[in-house]
C-alpha cells in the first residue's frame, strides 16, 4: 500500500486550499463551517472527493445523526463536483467483498441489513437475495411496507428483529 500524507481540515481555510484531494469518511466532528470552506475550495479549484461513507443518515440511540453522504451530495450541488462514493448502496465495496472470498456463490448469499436504501439497494444492485431487518435501526418502532411501497426498494424476506 502507498503512503498516504493526511491532512485533518479543520477551520484552517488555507489547508484546504492545499490538499490534492478530499476523502469523507465521518461527520462527528464536520460542521457548517468546514462544509463552506470545503465548498468554496473546490470551486475555486475542483479536486477530487471520496466518499467512504456514502451514508446520508444514520440511526442513533436520540434520533438519527447525518452522515457524509448528506454534506457530499450538498457538495456535488454547491460546486458541480463530481464525486467518487465507496460503500453500500454502490457496487465497489461488494466486488471488494466478493473478491476477498473464494468460490462465492452469489444465489446462496443475502445481504441483510437494516436500510432500504442502503443495503437492500446495495444487495440488489450486488445481484444478492436481500433481507431487511424490521423494528431495528430506520425501522425501530416503524412499518416497513410503507417505505416499500414508497421507495420501490422491495427485499426478498422480511426479517423481524431478533
């Protein structure tokens, strides 16, 4: 693996200014501040984005929390950027899955997760059997067959919460 020299973008506007390129990967610590300087950055210069956590929310123990697919998408529209996103719903993170395990037999595997968005679209975009978890997660306290109905994002099986 390359070396890889990292740079923690704070409130610094010339830090930004900079970087060869931008990888988002969480958003405990990102505020409207470091999304305006980011923004006013890749304007003036348009660099590359990666989007390790493509998660647009999140659900929490108080609500839910937003997550760096929220601020990127927020970026692609403020600066015409276009961004490059790894993990569930898009199709790398699976080919990095499936190229980890040998002889994987895709009809016998199911993704299972607590999003429709995220990881049944993902499973289905994979070409796996997909399994949603209700009451749990996005879910918890929640039907399902609404946001099915709504989204189109239909699983294989309907799991309740263990």
């Amino acid at each position: 693996m390359s070396h890889f020299d990292i740079t923690y973008l704070a409130e610094d506007a010339t830090a930004y200014d900079q970087v060869e390129a931008f990888v988002l990967l969480g958003s405990a610590d990102w505020n409207e501040t470091r999304q305006a300087l980011l923004e006013a950055t890749l304007r003036e210069n348009p660099r590359p984005v990666y989007v390790g956590n493509p998660d647009i929310v999140a659900p929490r123990e108080s609500g839910f929390s937003v997550e760096p697919g929220h601020y990127a998408h927020r970026l692609a529209d403020q600066t015409g950027v276009e961004l490059e996103f790894f993990g569930k719903p898009f199709d790398n993170i699976f080919e990095l899955a499936f190229a980890q395990i040998e002889n994987i037999d895709l009809a016998r595997t199911v993704m299972v997760g607590d999003s429709l968005h995220t990881d049944i679209l993902g499973g289905c975009v994979a070409g796996l059997k997909t399994a949603l978890i209700a009451g749990y997660g996005f879910f918890s306290g929640h039907d399902v067959a609404g946001p099915i109905a709504a989204s189109g994002i239909r699983p294989d099986y309907i799991l309740e919460r263990p």
